[in-house]
C-alpha cells in the first residue's frame, strides 16, 4: 500500500507536460508548445496546425534533433492548412510556379510559404 503511494507521488513529481507535433506522420514530443493560437494567414484567434511548407529531413535526422521539425513551418487554422496542403502539393510538381489571385488569404498564403522558406535556409 505504501510503497504504491510511494509509486503514485513519484509519478506526480515527474510528470512532464508535453506538447505534440506531426512531421509527414511521425509524431513528435516537444517539452514547449510550438503553437500561439493563432492564425498567421487569416489572424484569427483558433485551435491551430503547424504547417509544413516542406519536409525536407528524414525521420533519423528528426528523431536526433526534434527542432528541425519547426524549419519551413507556419502556424495556420484548420481552413488555412488545408490550402496550404494544396499549395504544398503545387509547388511540389512545379517548384517555379506563380500565382496570381485577389484572394488575400491565398496572397497571404503565398508570402508566408516565401518566408518560411527562406528563414528556414536553402532547400
């Protein structure tokens, strides 16, 4: 009985808050939260995704240093992120492509994608 106790509060005193992440479907552990809450697209406050712009490393590279999972990422709400999945695919099969649109969300959309990349380093 007491050594359970004991079990329970070592337990309690060791618990750690984790904070998780997505990389092309392998599933990180962050001891810090990536997200803000916030859209950078649209600027809504939200329950939000990080969105890879591109995955550039492989999943040994990433299981060394967690960190690189944030290179190339913007933090985007749920509509945001599926268009910029769009996006992603887009520029996957034409890195070259432009696009010209009144949307402010896709222009938008567009510069964020541009500034990630380019904070992120050279792909």
């Amino acid at each position: 009985m007491i050594e359970n106790l004991k079990k329970l509060i070592r337990n309690i005193l060791e618990f750690k808050t984790w904070f998780t992440l997505s990389y092309h479907r392998l599933k990180l552990k962050l001891p810090f939260n990536p997200r803000k809450g916030i859209c950078k697209a649209c600027g809504r406050r939200c329950f939000s995704n990080i969105h890879h712009w591109l995955y550039r490393y492989t999943y040994s590279e990433i299981y060394r240093d967690n960190k690189l999972a944030l290179k190339y990422t913007t933090e985007l709400c749920y509509p945001d992120h599926d268009l910029g999945d769009a996006m992603r695919k887009l520029f996957n099969i034409d890195p070259d492509l432009k696009i010209v649109t009144r949307s402010k969300i896709l222009n938008k959309l567009i510069e964020l994608r541009a500034q990630a990349l380019r904070e992120g380093g050279n792909p």
